[in-house]
C-alpha cells in the first residue's frame, strides 16, 4: 500500500469545527477510517419508491426516472426485439403458402415472393443493427420501422385480393396484437400503432372489397377487441416492469444502506470519536497482530507511549473544549508525523501509543514528534496562544516479549522517567 500524502498541519483554533479532523485527510485504515468508508450517499438519493406514474402513458412521471428505468431495462428490450425483428418477418414468409393456393406459382413468384423475402432481409438487417445499439430510442426506432413496413406489405397483400374478408381480419387482429405484446415500445407508441394499423387495414378493405354494412361492423367490431385486449395487456405490463424496478432500487437502495451502517458501526467500535483515531480496543488488536509479526518473521518492532504535559491544568484553566481541541490537534500532528504504516491509537485522556513496524529505535521519530507537537500553537478567545508539549517513552521488542503488554508496559516506565526528568522529553527503557 503506497504512502498517502498529508496536509500539512497548521495553527489551530479554540473551535473545534475549524480543526481538520482524521477522515478530512485521508489516513488510512491502519490510523483510522478512509473518507470513502465514511460517505453515505443514502440522504442524496431519491428513492425511486417515490417517483409517481402515469396511469394514462404507464410511465413514471419524471422523465429523469422513465429515463432511467428504461436504461435498466435496456438489455432485456433489445433481446425482445431482435427476437421480434426475425420471427415476425419468417412468419410472413411462411404465407406463401397461401399465396401459390391463391395467386398460382407464376404470380406468386412475381409479386409475393421478392416482397416477403425483402422484408425477411429488412428483419436481418434491423437484427444486425440492433445487436450494435447502445440507446433504447434507437431500438424504439428500428423497432417502428419495421412494424410500419409490416402494416405497408399487409396491406399490400389486401390489395392483391386473393384472401377472404375472414382471413383478412384474423391475420390484421394478429398484426394489431403484435403490435401491443411482440414489438417492444413505449405504451402510447404501442397504442399508435396498434389503432393506426386498424385505421389503415378499415380504409384498404373499403377501397379494395367494398363489402357491405355487416362486414365492416365485424370487422369494426373485430379491430376494437383486438386493440382493447391488446392495450389492457400491454399497459398492466409495463406496470408490473416498473414496479419491478421500483423494487429493485429500493432491494439496492437499502443493501446499500446496510452496508453503509456496517461500515459506520465499525467506525464507532474500532475509532476514537473525538480524534479519529484508533480507540484503545482496536489499537491492542492491531498491535497484537503487529507484535506476532514480528516475533514470527524476527522483525524490529518499537513501541512510543505519549503524555501531554500538564494536561489536567489546560482543562482547568481554558475549559474542556480548548482540551478537546488540543487533543485533536495532537493526533493530527502525529498522523502528519507518522508513516502509512505505524499504528496510531489514544489509550484514554491524553494518553496516546504508537507502534513503529521495522525500526529498531524509535528515538529520532519521537523526538521529531516531540518537536512538532512542542512547535505547535492553539488560538484561544482573548487572541493568545496556548502552547503544550509531550514526554514520550520509548521501548523496543525483546525475545522475551509474550505479548504487546510487555513492551507497552516497558515504554510507560519510559514515559515515567520522561515526566521526572522535567518533562517535554524523550526517554528509552
């Protein structure tokens, strides 16, 4: 894991809303949490539960959220249309067989035959097409296109009058049916098409058969069934779709959520709410995987036990904020201070412990850790400034050590002789 950079860090004020918290700099999980384990996204989002829809167009009311329904579903359109595009076009061309029963072979061969194989090639094209569309108004488009050219070539085939009026009106009830169940759309474009078919097919009979009053109230009759049941059909399932949308986003929307408080719980058990840092409990964890570490591959390990100096006589003095917004400050100068892989944690108060992987003294980083802290300033109210200083004991591990107790237990008699000696020093056991 490569080191993250720090910001540098500064002067700091009595208010704790202008101190740069851990998660604002970006530490990682070795001295805290990552920013990115911390943002929750749940109080941005809208959930789609309430996003209304129309009952007239069966779609959701918004048009960002129709938008985005219809790119969930996209893949599962565009299959459903490319199933379309090349089955409806090897049906029509399983009409020849009606044809050579009314036209005869010649005729059919001049005037069914190069139209129906025309339009078979249309669907392997629209087919091809659809396979390389990234856009869902596209296949609304290829998808149109083809039914238009369907109600263009049947209506052509009225025109050659060689089928009955009945068989005329079941294959234009199945076109009108398709129209609404096969071919995916938009529902309105659905109900277009459906009643412009049927307008259509009613004006071609007219011209082309003139049949009598009766005939055309069947076949009236027989286009409003066909459009009725079709549009019910298609419109409680474009419903169904969208709530089965509504219900995914919320099933996403709360594993999201979930996963959020999981991280957050973490957070709370593993992390010091004040500092950011390590609390006591998850700093001995990690420092008992650290010391096995070590004693398994035979590597150095140091141990850094800190006390602010005088600590008890700021809260005395300034108050328990101006205290907390030291601490804080304490622990920032020690993130900045420290490398990505040492292990920060505040035991309790103002007492704080660190652990130096791979180093052998650990002297030199105490003491610039010291310096740092001593160069530190904290504004107060009346515009002065309030300076404090660390003692810091030092300890490495030994082949006796058992567990991380004995050489914390060594660092704190360190830190005991630091305070004796007058304190803001370094001392090692």
């Amino acid at each position: 894991m490569g080191r993250r950079h720090h910001p540098p860090f500064t002067c700091l004020a009595t208010r704790a809303d202008c101190v740069p918290l851990p998660w604002d700099v970006g530490f990682g999980l070795r001295k805290g949490h990552s920013e990115s384990a911390r943002r929750s996204t749940n109080g941005k989002r809208r959930s789609v539960m309430d996003a209304a829809l129309t009952r007239l167009r069966a779609e959701f009311r918004r048009a960002t959220d129709e938008r985005d329904f219809r790119n969930w579903s996209f893949q599962e359109t565009c299959d459903q249309a490319r199933i379309a595009v090349l089955v409806i076009p090897a049906l029509l061309l399983g009409g020849l067989l009606s044809d050579f029963a009314g036209l005869g072979v010649e005729r059919t061969l001049l005037l069914a035959l190069p139209v129906r194989l025309a339009f078979l090639a249309l669907g392997v094209v629209q087919f091809t097409r659809l396979r390389g569309m990234t856009k869902v108004e596209s296949v609304d488009r290829a998808v149109t296109l083809l039914q238009v050219v369907l109600f263009l070539l049947f209506y052509y085939f009225i025109s050659l009058a060689y089928l009955s009026l009945t068989e005329h009106l079941l294959v234009a009830m199945f076109i009108v049916l398709a129209a609404y169940l096969v071919f995916p759309n938009r529902f309105v474009w659905m109900v277009r098409l459906g009643i412009g078919a049927s307008l259509g097919y009613l004006l071609v009979v007219t011209v082309f058969l003139a049949p009598d009053m009766r005939l055309v109230t069947l076949v009236v009759e027989g286009l409003v069934v066909a459009n009725v049941f079709g549009a019910i059909t298609a419109h409680r399932l474009h419903i169904s779709k969208r709530g089965e949308y509504r219900r995914f986003i919320a099933q996403r929307d709360l594993t999201e959520r979930l996963k959020t408080l999981n991280v957050e719980l973490e957070a709370l058990a593993t992390t010091d709410s004040l500092t950011g840092i390590n609390n006591r409990r998850n700093f001995f964890n990690l420092a008992a995987d650290e010391i096995a570490r070590a004693k398994r591959y035979q590597r150095p390990l140091t141990a850094l036990m800190i006390d602010i100096d005088r600590f008890k006589n700021v809260n005395d003095k300034h108050g328990h904020a101006v205290g907390d917004v030291v601490l804080k400050a304490i622990a920032q100068a020690c993130i900045t201070t420290l490398r990505e892989t040492d292990v920060l944690g505040r035991l309790g108060g103002e007492e704080f412990a660190i652990l130096l992987p791979e180093t052998e003294d650990g002297r030199e980083q105490a003491d610039r850790l010291r310096r740092t802290i001593e160069r530190m300033r904290t504004a107060l109210d009346d515009g002065t400034d309030l300076n404090v200083t660390v003692s810091i004991g030092v300890a490495a591990t030994r082949p006796e050590d058992a567990t991380i107790d004995d050489v914390l237990g060594r660092a704190d008699e360190a830190l005991y002789q630091a305070k004796q000696r007058g304190r803001n020093c370094v001392a090692t056991a």
